[in-house]
C-alpha cells in the first residue's frame, strides 16, 4: 500500500498537506507517479490492465469515471452520465492531482505523446479539454470564431481555433493582452472596457461561433450586434450568476446557446495528440 502526499485548499485559505493510504490497485486500475498536475508515470498496473503497462506516461481529467450503460455513456457523452465521478465533487482524499500518487482506472486515462513535454500536456487535461469539445463540434475551419477572454481557458482556445483553420476574433476587457492574443493566433483583437455599443468596434464581418472563457458577468445580447444570423454562443467557464440574454433577438436571429462542460473520454484522447 502507498501513502500519498496531498495538497489541499482549506476553509481559512491556507494551504493544507496531508497524508493517506491509497487502496490498493484493483484489476482495472493502475498507480500514478504524479510529476504534474494530471500528468504522471505508470508505476504499477492491475492484474487485468491490457492498455498500458509500467512507465507509460499518461494523464487524466476531471471525470475519473462513469456508468458505462446509459445513454450517455453509450453515445461517447460519458462525461454528462448522471452516475459520472468527478474531481471536486467526489471521493475528496483520493481524486486530486496536487499530489504525489493517484489510482485510476485505465479506461479514464490518456497516453501523452513523446513530442509533447509534460509541462505543456499539463495544461490540456482541463482547459484544453474544456475548449476542444465545443471547436471540434460547433466551429468549422472557414467561420469566424470569437474568444471572450485570455485566461486559462481563452489563450488555449485561441490556439486550437487558429490551428482548425478558423478566422480567429479576441475580445479583451483591456489591451493589455493584444500582442499574446495575435502572437497565440488571433487575427483580431478588440478591447471592450468601457464600451456599451459593441457595433462600434469595427468589427468587418459578424461572429459566427462565440466561446465565453471569461468569468466576468454580462449580458450575452452586447455581442448581438456583431453576430451572424444563427450564430452559436458557447458559455464555458464556471459561474455563480444567471446567464442573461435577450429573449425576441435570440430568437428572431436564430441564435443558440449552449453550454459545454468537462471533455468526455473519447474527444480527451484527441487533445494532446492533436496539440
């Protein structure tokens, strides 16, 4: 049995360390040596793992497991089952990733590349699993595909969408962030503080696909006025607020809002291969 050190958030703000027995290695599972959040080297397998074997590198998201029968899981859309277990939200001693040892079973992780260092994978088994759902389902390579925000989120989105072929619009509060937007791939980049009529930002050609990386609260309808008919709008990041938006021009424009949470299994399997 392993003991692993683990870091964790407390009530008074303090970073707090613990240490606890991990179970011992089912079948269908494997131990982790974490080397970085959500990334880490294979140090023993289960009796029945056929995936991966001792000092495969690998990572692992948020949803750490799932039914398997429903209908969600059946049609790859195993990160929405209502039985999924995830980080945050289940089992708070043994599912985070700011530690030293995890066990997962082998069906919910993901082989990372040779090319791709683990520093740069890191950041893929969250953010980037958030943004490339939504780019691989709802953006084509020819639309135009505007980013709200260049956080943690936003400057991976940038980058995906870029490299799809999208034309890619940022919208920054500020300009602080124009050069690492256009240097990430932005072909445009517009500052909004201050501004309440987004129609004067001279945008050239309306927005097709919309994605929110931002957590600031605003009414979704100040973008409508740079818009394609039918566009999509894609919330992403989490918030505690009601999302607001303009009943008649949504539906008069034909407009779809839809959210998009943590990445199933399948599509998550792609990112780092595709990084």
């Amino acid at each position: 049995m392993v003991n692993a050190i683990q870091f964790r958030g407390s009530p008074s703000g303090k970073v707090l360390q613990a240490t606890f027995a991990l179970p011992a290695v089912k079948p269908d599972e494997v131990l982790v040596k974490v080397t970085h959040s959500g990334i880490g080297i294979i140090e023993e397998v289960g009796s029945a793992s056929s995936l991966f074997k001792v000092g495969d590198r690998v990572g692992w998201a948020v949803v750490n497991s799932s039914c398997g029968h429903c209908e969600l899981c059946m049609v790859g859309k195993d990160a929405y089952c209502p039985n999924a277990s995830q980080y945050s939200a289940h089992d708070f001693d043994v599912h985070g990733s700011v530690c030293n040892y995890v066990v997962r079973k082998e069906q919910w992780i993901f082989r990372i590349p040779d090319a791709l260092s683990s520093e740069d994978a890191a950041p893929l088994m969250c953010g980037g699993g958030t943004v490339w759902v939504p780019l691989i389902e709802y953006c084509k390579p020819y639309e135009r595909v505007g980013i709200v925000g260049i956080g943690g989120l936003g400057h991976l989105a940038i980058q995906f969408a870029a490299k799809m072929g999208c034309d890619v619009v940022v919208f920054s509060s500020t300009e602080d962030k124009r050069e690492e937007a256009k240097g990430l791939g932005a072909s445009e980049f517009y500052a909004t503080k201050g501004v309440s009529d987004y129609s004067t930002l001279g945008v050239p050609k309306p927005i097709d696909r919309l994605l929110i990386t931002s957590s600031a609260k605003f009414d979704l309808g100040i973008f409508y006025p740079i818009l394609a008919k039918n566009a999509t709008i894609l919330p992403l990041s989490v918030d505690g607020g009601n999302l607001t938006a303009p009943y008649m021009p949504t539906v008069f424009n034909g407009h779809q809002i839809v959210g998009s949470c943590i990445c199933s299994r399948f599509p998550h399997g792609e990112v780092s291969d595709d990084a």
